[in-house]
C-alpha cells in the first residue's frame, strides 16, 4: 500500500480540477482526498497500490481540460486507514 501527498500549481482551481481528481482516482481504486488551499494550488492525499498512485500523479500532471499544469509535488507518507473511499473536502 502506498499513500503520497501531491500539491498541484498552476491554473486548479474553478477548473473542476478537485471533482474530476475525485473521478479519476475512484476509478484507479484509490482512497484519499483533495481540496483546495488558500495559495491556489490543490493538495492530493492518495492512498492505494503503487501503481495506482502513480498513475494519479501522472494525471495530474495534465488533470482536466481547462486546467495548466505548472508543477506537481510529491511526498510520500504513512498510511491513513481511517480513509474508506475518494472525497472532496
């Protein structure tokens, strides 16, 4: 099991950038949640297989069509077991 925090730069916010993170990670299987923070860029928590959080992170590298990507960053952590599915906070 894996679990990474991603904070996302560029043009995230009012692009549906949050709900279609939701989307995309549910679909990979992945437990987590995203938000948005007061600097503008978007925070990720995901936690799953290896694979599947990386192939959130490369999502999120382009992420919705209206969205511009500048920079994704990366920390891994520990686990959250008490996160039972994928929500917008």
């Amino acid at each position: 099991m894996a679990c990474s925090r991603f904070y996302i730069s560029g043009r995230v916010q009012g692009v549906f950038f949050r709900v279609s993170t939701r989307d995309y990670a549910r679909a990979l299987g992945l437990a987590g949640q995203v938000s948005n923070l007061a600097d503008g860029r978007v925070k990720v928590l995901a936690c799953g297989t290896t694979q599947a959080v990386q192939a959130l992170q490369d999502w999120l590298w382009q992420g919705p069509p209206r969205a511009r990507v500048t920079d994704v960053e990366r920390e891994d952590c520990a686990h959250a077991p008490d996160l039972k599915s994928f929500e917008i906070t």
